[in-house]
C-alpha cells in the first residue's frame, strides 16, 4: 500500500493535485475536508491547539487503522455547510491512497504516509484564487479566521520542511522521479 499525504495552505491546488493523482495512479482519495471539527468540539481551547480544528480523533479512528490495509472501508463525511454529518465516504481497495487537504500530515497521525506533499501558494494568489472560488465574503472569513489557524498549525509543526515535495504556485520541487 502506497499513501500519498497533500498538506498545504487553502487554495494551493491540493485537491487539484490529488484529483490528477489519483487518475493517473488508479487511487482512493480522502478528503480532510469531511473531518473538520463539529460545532461542538469547536471551543476556544481546541481552536488555539495547533491544528485543533480538525477532527483528528475521527481520522485516527476511521481512517489510519484501515489506510494502509487493501481493504475496501469507508468513513463519515462531515458537511461544513450544513454543520453536520452528511453520507458515507466508500474508499476502494486500490494499493494507493491519496489524503488530500490541510492537517493531513498533522503529527498525531504519525508516519503513516509513504510521500508528504506541501503545496505552497503566496498570500496575494491565495486570497485571489479563494475570492474566485468562493466570493469576497467568504474570503474575508478565511483571511480572519481559516487562514491564521493553518498558518499556526504550519509553523509549530514545521509541516512545510518536512514534506517530501514542495509544490510552489503550481511548480513541483523535489528530490523524486516524479512527473506531475
């Protein structure tokens, strides 16, 4: 089993990448996004813990004991917009899996990844590409408050400097054979 970690800052093209990925390696795709804290786990203590505002005790439970097992499961999907859980996530038994999004190479996991990919993005690109995704209101919400905490969760963890690839606005730079 091969399991391919994409970490990095909102709007760098993490789940881009991890879509091409997984059409050209035949793989599974988990998403972070669907492991993002309820309501009400959601205090003030947990949200100042770096990368507290995941879920980590579901990922832990529902994905690691399974990920590098070739094995079909499947997990909860957490929907932000309804504030709720919101279906099944099957995963397929393909020999790669990809974990894509913010936290997902967050220490408490352990070294479950064979590869660690950052995808980095300057702050002007980021805001720019999170504007034309999703509007200037929800940018605004993402520059006070998603932002600073993956930019905490970043820094305390050190989780750009120990990827494996660094990919820069669409640039990959690693010490791979690898052609993405």
């Amino acid at each position: 089993m091969y399991v391919i970690a994409i970490d990095g800052r909102a709007a760098a093209g993490k789940t881009t990448l991890a879509s091409r990925l997984a059409s050209e390696l035949n793989a599974s795709i988990i998403h972070m996004d669907d492991f993002f804290l309820p309501g009400g786990l959601r205090t003030a203590e947990r949200l100042v813990e770096p990368g507290g505002n995941i879920h980590y005790e579901r990922f832990t439970e529902e994905i690691l004991p399974y990920i590098k097992k070739i094995i079909p499961f499947s997990y909860k999907i957490f929907d932000c917009a309804r504030a709720d859980f919101n279906g099944i996530r099957e995963v397929s038994s393909e020999p790669v899996r990809i974990v894509e999004g913010s936290y997902s190479c967050h220490p408490i996991f352990g070294d479950y990844a064979t590869l660690r990919i950052f995808c980095d993005i300057s702050p002007e690109m980021q805001i720019e590409r999170i504007e034309n995704r999703n509007g200037k209101n929800v940018a605004k919400i993402f520059a006070e408050k998603w932002i600073p905490l993956e930019e905490n969760y970043f820094k305390f963890f050190r989780v750009k400097e120990a990827a494996d690839i660094l990919k820069v606005d669409g640039k990959m730079r690693n010490d791979y054979n690898i052609v993405c």
